[in-house]
C-alpha cells in the first residue's frame, strides 16, 4: 500500500506540505542523515519514543538518540510508512501512521536483519516560518498485557 495516498477525498494544501515534509523525514531515517532529520524537530520539541526514559525534552537530546541509533545500525534503515492520516486547521496539526523499522545492527549475524517490528507514531506539528515543524512526537509498540511483553510480531 502506497503511504501517500490522502486519507481524505480531497486533502487540503497543508495535508499536501504535510505530507512532503513527512517523507523527507522518512528519507532523511532511512539515510540516516541526521542534520536533514532533525530539520523537521522544534527546538523544544517534546519526545515519548521506545528507548528513552519517560520522555525527552528539546531538539537536541532527541538527536542523541538518533546518533545512538545510527551508530549501532550497520547500512541503511528501512522504513516504511502507512496509514498515514493527518488533520490540519491553521497552524496546528496532527497526524497518525504506522512505521514497519527493519535495520542491521553492526554485530549481527549476516544471516538478516537485526530489528523487524511495527510501531505506532502520532505528532503534532507547528507552522513555523512557513515550515511544518514536528513539536510532539509519540512512538509505541502494542503492549501483551498477559505477559507486559512489547507485543512485536502484530502486523497491520
């Protein structure tokens, strides 16, 4: 399925910028090209992603997970968008889709990948400057309340 298909019928100039900025976000993931990604963050963005602490405040200490991250990722990631739907009025934004994260780590047996797993995101974003701007980002696996296990074999 292609993750740029509009959600809606006849989606808005924002959801189009919204979406373009979206997928050099992707690009700039899967390149691991951490100036052009963080492009997309507020300075005081508020982050809730899968290896941190409770959460993350600031532009800058959410690039130090990214360079963790790259550094121990051997090539380059895949990462594939679906789903994704955004709402849009004004300044303010919001969006949802499903990412499948699929990577090598740098000590990995050859015989595959070292990561292939599902997560959720939702954002919001600001019309800063005439640029989307990604202020609140939230990423998250389903979790297995039976066992309190990431549940990460869930396909879409």
């Amino acid at each position: 399925m292609q993750p740029w298909v509009p959600a809606t019928a006849s989606p808005t100039r924002e959801d189009a910028q919204i979406r373009d900025r979206m997928g050099a976000l992707a690009q700039a993931l899967r390149a691991k090209d951490i100036n052009a990604l963080m492009a997309h963050y507020a300075p005081d963005v508020v982050v809730f992603d899968l290896p941190m602490a409770l959460q993350c405040r600031g532009a800058d200490a959410y690039r130090k997970n990214f360079e963790a991250w790259f550094a121990a990722v051997q090539g380059p990631i895949d990462y594939e968008m679906r789903d994704l739907r955004i709402t849009a009025d004004g300044d303010i934004a919001f969006y949802h889709y499903l990412a499948r994260v699929k990577s090598s780590r740098k000590n990995a047996p050859k015989t595959g990948y070292w990561a292939d797993y599902w997560v959720r995101v939702t954002a919001g974003c600001r019309k800063m400057n005439g640029r989307w701007m990604v202020t609140h980002e939230h990423i998250s696996v389903p979790l297995d309340m039976a066992t309190t296990q990431a549940a990460r074999d869930l396909q879409p």
